[in-house]
C-alpha cells in the first residue's frame, strides 16, 4: 500500500510505486522561474491543510519531514493554474523544491485545458506528477470553476487531461485528478471511467460529497470506483493512523492512501505511530531551523503534534508562546531535547537578546 500526504504537505503509500511517480533529481535547492507564470495560494492538498499563506520553504520543510516517517509521495498545495502561467514573480514565491523531495507531485486548480497544460509544461522539470484538483468545495473555487464543480463538467476535464497529458513527452511523468463523490457515486464511477480512458494516471477519490464535512467517507463508492478502473486508486479521508489505512485499503482494494488532517496532528503516522514520538519533534525543530522556517508555521505544527502530550494547562501556555527563543526554551527544559549544535548557539543567541 502506498502512503501520500496531501495538500499543503501531501503523503501517500502504494502497492505499485512503479505506476506513481519516478525519482528525478534537481540539482541543489532551486525556485522555479521559467517563462511568465504564477499562483495564488488556495489551502493545501494533502498534509498541512490548517495553516494559511506561508512561505513556499515552510511546505518544503514538512514535506522533508513526513518524508523521513514512511511517506512514500508528497503532494504540494493546489496552485492556481491561470496565475502560475502569468506570473513569474508569483512562481517565485509559490514553488520550492530540492532534489531530496522526490517524488513530489504539484496540484493544479484550472478551469481550462491550455492553463493546466501550460502550468505543466513550466514545472515538469521540477516534479514526477501534476494533479487537477476536481474536489475542493470552497464556494470562492467553484465559482472561478475550479474544484469539486468540475466533477460535473466530465467532458470538460477529460479534454483538460487530454491536452495535458500532450503535453509533456515523457511517458513516466504523471496527470491524475483528485475528486469528490457525487450525490449518486454511480454518476462518480461513470465520470471516473471516462478520466481513465481520457489518459489519467491515477484518481484520487475523497469520500464525500461537496456538501459533506464530518460525515464519515463513503468506502463502498470508493471500492466501486477501485472496481470499475484499471488505472491505480488512491482513498482520501478518515485516515488517522496506520489502522485506518490499512482498514480502508481491505474493505476498498485501493492501490494507497491519502493523508493531510491526520498527518497535522502526527508526521509519523506512516511510521506506525499512534501519536507523535518526541524524535519526531526533534526533526521538526532541526529541519524547521535549518531551513528558515516562518514561526507561524514553526510553532503552528508543533501546537498539532504535542497536543496529545500536553496537558491543558500545558497547552495553554505553550500555544501562547510568542517567538522561537521562548519554543526552543521550553521543549529543551520539558523534554530534555538535544538540538543540532548550530541551533544551541541559536538558542543561546537569542537568550542573549530578549
């Protein structure tokens, strides 16, 4: 099975890693900034779903860190299409990669075919995949035409496939699409029938409608869709541990999973941990640090994955901390953690100027 986390940290994992994406590798840590295009922030794909508008460097630290607890494909945030093509200042700020995130897959928000097909064309350097995202159910995204309104226009979105997938010549390159149930999933297989013939690499199905929120994912549509196709089937919903992901891949068959909630709260769940292990905030605060990470972001992630270790009164001090000397401070005096020897002079800099 694979493991994927989505969205603004994505993670997944497959039984056929073949299909997925291949290894490439980018030289060093590098921005994309071909001919004119750009993005516009629009919540995240996969793992780091809560926290809005950081910096492009901050979704790459999550990705390296759930990367080092088992997930197996990252997805990056959805990025709108029409903005990444137009702008080369908003592709700047919007994409980062190293050649350790890998394989990366970058979702797209797109309501034309030429958009998608000429946001790829600029990353396929930089990525093993890109993915439409047919499923968002924000009303500001569907009333651009982008989202889970695009499960409705089928003839639409397999054109949008179509010229895409011409796009790039490179046969192990992916084009998949993410997309929600309709209100009778029989309308759902029948749209995914016609995705696969349109060339999709694979489909990721979220078990619920756009309507739908808390309610609980339905597996028998998504066993359906994994029954009707021949191309690889990712679930997406309800999963929070390792259980839950092994419990949704036995009832539904599907080729993985995807993760982006259950990943916020623990990073090592694909690691088979049932809560976030101390080494895991260790990473976290070695790879935030070293890469420069925004404290929002920094101390937002951390807020998640010690929640469950917290007491209350706990919690309530440490998510009112208000800088990286005073987080640094009380994980080092709880926890007893050793941080990288560069940080500790860090720590002890910024001691010195409070």
């Amino acid at each position: 099975m694979f493991t994927i986390a989505g969205g603004a940290a994505a993670a997944a994992r497959w039984q056929d890693r073949g299909r997925c994406c291949r290894r490439r590798q980018v030289a060093g840590q590098r921005q994309v900034a071909p001919p004119p295009g750009g993005r516009t922030e629009a919540g995240a794909a996969v793992a780091v779903a809560a926290a809005a508008r950081w910096q492009n460097r901050d979704r790459l630290a999550f990705r390296s860190l759930v990367r080092k607890y088992g997930c197996d494909l990252c997805f990056t945030p959805m990025i709108l299409s029409e903005c990444f093509v137009q702008s080369v200042k908003a592709r700047h700020s919007d994409f980062t990669t190293s050649k350790e995130d890998r394989p990366l897959v970058v979702q797209f928000a797109a309501s034309k075919g030429e958009d998608w097909a000429e946001a790829t064309r600029l990353i396929a350097p930089y990525c093993d995949g890109v993915d439409l995202n047919c499923g968002c159910p924000q009303r500001w995204a569907m009333a651009k035409g982008y989202g889970a309104c695009l499960i409705h226009k089928p003839e639409l979105v397999a054109d949008m496939i179509h010229q895409t997938r011409n796009t790039v010549t490179d046969s192990d390159f992916t084009v998949s699409i993410k997309i929600r149930l309709h209100k009778d999933y029989k309308h759902t297989v029948d749209f995914a029938r016609q995705m696969e013939a349109a060339g999709a690499s694979f489909i990721t199905v979220h078990g619920r409608t756009q309507e739908q929120r808390g309610d609980p994912v339905c597996l028998e549509a998504i066993a359906d869709i994994k029954s009707a196709l021949q191309i690889p089937v990712i679930a997406n919903g309800d999963i929070r541990s390792m259980d839950d992901a092994h419990q949704i891949q036995k009832i539904t068959g599907v080729n993985g999973v995807m993760a982006a909630r259950g990943m916020l709260e623990n990073p090592a769940m694909y690691a088979g941990y049932k809560t976030t292990p101390l080494e895991c905030v260790k990473d976290w605060v070695n790879i935030a640090l070293s890469t420069g990470t925004h404290f929002t972001c920094f101390h937002h992630h951390l807020i998640y994955m010690m929640e469950k270790s917290l007491t209350r009164a706990e919690r309530r001090y440490f998510n009112v901390l208000g800088s990286t000397s005073g987080v640094l401070t009380y994980l080092t005096e709880k926890y007893m953690v050793e941080f990288l020897l560069q940080f500790r002079v860090i720590l002890s800099s910024l001691n010195l100027n409070c």
